[in-house]
C-alpha cells in the first residue's frame, strides 16, 4: 500500500478517534474532514475550465503580468493554460520546490537529533541541523532547556559542577546567506545566517542574531546555569574531540512533518536548512550552490524539465527565481501521484540523524499534505474567510508574496468532484491585496464550478 494510502487511512482514524475528545483538546480546524480526499473524482472539462478562468482573466488587475496554470489530477492533462511556460518571480512557491527534494531524497520517519558531549571539562552542544530546535517558550519542539536539564543532571552524576560551553556546527560548514539577500531581511528577522544550531524561539529579539549558533550556545549556557552548573567564560566554537562522550539528546520531529510545517507556514528558515541537509546527504555538499541546484536537479527527477527555471535560495526570498506556472501545477500534481523515482544518495546521515530500521521511501506527499486549506490553518487561514466562499476548505495553497509580487498554488476541488492542481502568478503588482482578492475571487467561481463533463 503507498505511503499516501496509508497517510489517508491514518487521518480518517485520526478524526474518528478525536471526536470522543472535548474540541478544546484538538486543533481548531473544523474544515479538516472537508479537504480529505473524496471517494471518486471526475474528469474536468476542458471547456468549462477555459471559459470560466478567460472571463476571471479579463479583471484589468491581472494585466500587469500573469501566469495561470490548471491541470486535472485524474491524469495530469492541463485544461487551461495562459503565460503559463513563461518562467516568473514565484516568491515562496520556491519552497514547493525545496520541500520535493526534501521529500524524495530523507526518509520521511528520519529525525535530526542535537547532542551534548563531554570531555576534560568541555561540554560541546553538538548541531544536527535540527530547524525547529525550541527554547521553554516554544515547547512542542526538541527542547534546548530539556537538553541543558539532562545534561546537569549527568554532570552531577560525575561530580562536576563547572564547564566550559563549546558550539560545533560544523555539519553544515560555515555560515551561509544567498548572495542576493537584502539586509532588510535580517532586520526583520524574515530570515537568519543558515547554521547547524538554528535555535526556534518566538520570544527571541525581532532582528536576527549576528550568529545564530553562537546565539544558541548561550541560551543552552544560560539553561545549564539555571540547573546549578557553572559555565566559565564566553561560548564559542570548537569541533567535538572524537574521544568525547555522549551525555543527552534531543530528537526533532520527522522530516515528513517538518516539511508540512514549513508549507504551512511558510518558514523560510526551516526551508533554507532543510536545503541543505538534503543537499548534504544527497551531494556530501551542504553549500548554498549545491543545494540550489540539487532542487532543480531533484524536480527534473520527478519529470520537470528545469531548462528555464533558476533558484538561488531554498526559500523565495531571491528575486533571482525563475520558475513557471505550468511547472508549478505539475510539481503539486507530482506530489499527489508519486512517481517512481531511484536516487542514491552520496552523503550518510548517521552523525546527525536517526531514522527508522524498516526505512519508508521517501516520496513527495508530504509536499500535498503540508498545503495550507482555506480559512483553516497557517497562511491560508484569512483566506476564503468569507461565510459565502465556496473556496473555504477545498482550496488548499501555498502563498507566495515579494514586493510587487502575489502567486498562489495548489489544489481545489469543485462541487462536482473536479480535483484540479493550479498555479496562479502574478509580477508587477501596483494592487497587491486587490490581486489576492481576484485570485481568490477566480478559485471561488471555479469551486462553484459544474466542472464535469455533461453525459
């Protein structure tokens, strides 16, 4: 049975089980039944789709530059078509890229684990590339203040009571930022330096820090001193002697659920990291280049052709991407059918991942299961919010915006079971929340859409 199978069979019992529980006890979504997959689907008419998305088209709002793509998920033929080869700034629909290489390339049960070692005196807080590793303010992730707690606590247990603090996040090689970047990211904390020790906390300062690993060190430091150990001097870098021994570990969340958490929220720190894990296991090359053309190289793998597209970063911060909307649809109807694909991969993962004995091969799904629904979680949740949307809860999309830039793809059912993947783009935008408006004012008509061929 595939893996998708499986997921589906998982999330039906799932929802079954949960409503013996108090709502209170569960995630506020009551559209999560609404966007499981029905027990049929039809075929869309290619005429109906044209005419309908022509007439939406004619909205002078899309008359700066756009792309549209829709194509049937029974099949993968596309319907309906307009600029649609024509390769365009897709702001964070990158990361659908990136979470596909992601996906294809580490076993979706695998987990990024962070260590603590100890020799002579030296504790060294080992990264393992973990992108959610949490602080006590964000505790549904690996914990740094459970790790610092364990790590005491085995101290003790050999009679010390005083260290020195070492990060090494050598993993992933030195810091890395894009070199078209604006500064104005990092201000805003939009983005941080790529590191192997990335600490999650949604109290940190708004600016980024100037090293977020070092940054990290001290936090686990501060951490230690709370549980009674005293740490001498400033935190700094230094590789872990091979001779040193393991005290404690944090595991994070598998790759599988790290993917949709990025989808759903677009994160662009977890995306630019898990760029280069994979590029790291699949190339042994955790570099910025390698990982931007692995995603490329990993997408002609799923049947893309990259001849036209560029990336330069993993998360759509670049306004050096290039990729076009008929790409875009056929990369979210990809992760539907999975394809059969061999890859061997050149890296090993043993020094900072686990991963399970009976290995699951890797597939794109989680980069379906990680889109965002219509008035329901993540970015999409003040989307098709409106009591009268007939897209809410069957438009499921990743969001993308830059300045000048508004793009949006996915999947939409229509009231006839019509299950379509899309890709709407749009560049030089003077409107940009009237453009969302219109885009999502053209999936609501197609969701209300007789869709179906007439008998």
């Amino acid at each position: 049975m595939s893996t998708k199978k499986i997921s589906l069979i998982l999330t039906l019992s799932l929802l079954a089980a949960l409503q013996s529980f108090p709502s209170a006890a569960v995630e506020n979504n009551e559209l999560a039944s609404s966007v499981l997959e029905p027990s049929k689907y039809v075929k869309g008419d290619k005429t109906a789709i044209e005419n309908l998305i022509t007439s939406q088209l004619s909205n002078p709002l899309f008359s700066t530059g756009y792309g549209i793509s829709i194509r049937d998920n029974t099949d993968g033929i596309i319907l309906f078509e307009s600029n649609a080869q024509n390769s365009m700034l897709p702001a964070s629909l990158t990361k659908l890229y990136t979470a596909a290489s992601t996906a294809i390339t580490l076993d979706p049960d695998a987990r990024f684990v962070t260590r603590v070692k100890y020799l002579d005196n030296n504790v060294y807080l080992v990264g393992g590339a973990d992108p959610q590793l949490g602080t006590e303010s964000n505790p549904t992730q690996a914990d740094l203040a459970d790790l610092a707690k364990e790590t005491a606590q085995k101290l003790k247990e050999f009679n010390v009571f005083e260290v020195n603090v070492f990060i090494d996040d050598a993993i992933l090689g030195p810091l890395q930022r894009p070199a078209d970047w604006k500064d104005t990211y990092f201000q805003s904390s939009e983005i941080h330096l790529i590191s192997a020790l990335n600490i999650d906390d949604p109290s940190a300062p708004s600016k980024a820090p100037v090293d977020p690993s070092i940054t990290t060190g001290q936090k686990f430091a501060f951490y230690l001193i709370k549980n009674n150990i005293k740490v001498n001097g400033l935190v700094s870098r230094k590789n872990t002697p091979k001779e040193a021994f393991e005290l404690s570990t944090q595991y994070s969340k598998a790759v599988s659920q790290l993917i949709e958490d990025t989808l759903m929220i677009s994160n662009n720190q977890d995306a630019e990291i898990l760029a280069r894990v994979t590029s790291l296991v699949s190339e042994n090359d955790p570099s910025t280049k390698a990982a931007t053309e692995l995603v490329l190289k990993d997408v002609e793998l799923l049947g893309i052709s990259s001849v036209d597209n560029a990336i330069t970063d993993a998360s759509g911060l670049s306004r050096s991407n290039k990729i076009s909307p008929s790409d875009l649809s056929e990369i979210i109807y990809k992760s539907i059918k999975n394809p059969v694909i061999t890859k061997v991969n050149k890296g090993e993962t043993s020094k900072f991942m686990i991963a399970p004995i009976l290995p699951i091969t890797p597939d794109p799904w989680s980069v379906f299961t990680g889109l965002p629904t219509g008035h329901g979680l993540g970015t999409m949740k003040k989307r098709f919010d409106e009591n009268n949307s007939a897209g809410r809860g069957v438009v499921r999309a990743k969001t993308g915006s830059l300045n000048r830039v508004i793009t949006l793809a996915g999947t939409i059912t229509t009231k006839d079971n019509v299950f379509l993947s899309f890709a709407i783009l749009v560049n030089r935008v003077e409107e940009p929340e009237n453009v969302r408006e219109a885009i999502d004012n053209l999936l609501n008509e197609l969701a209300e859409c007789n869709c179906a061929p007439t008998q």
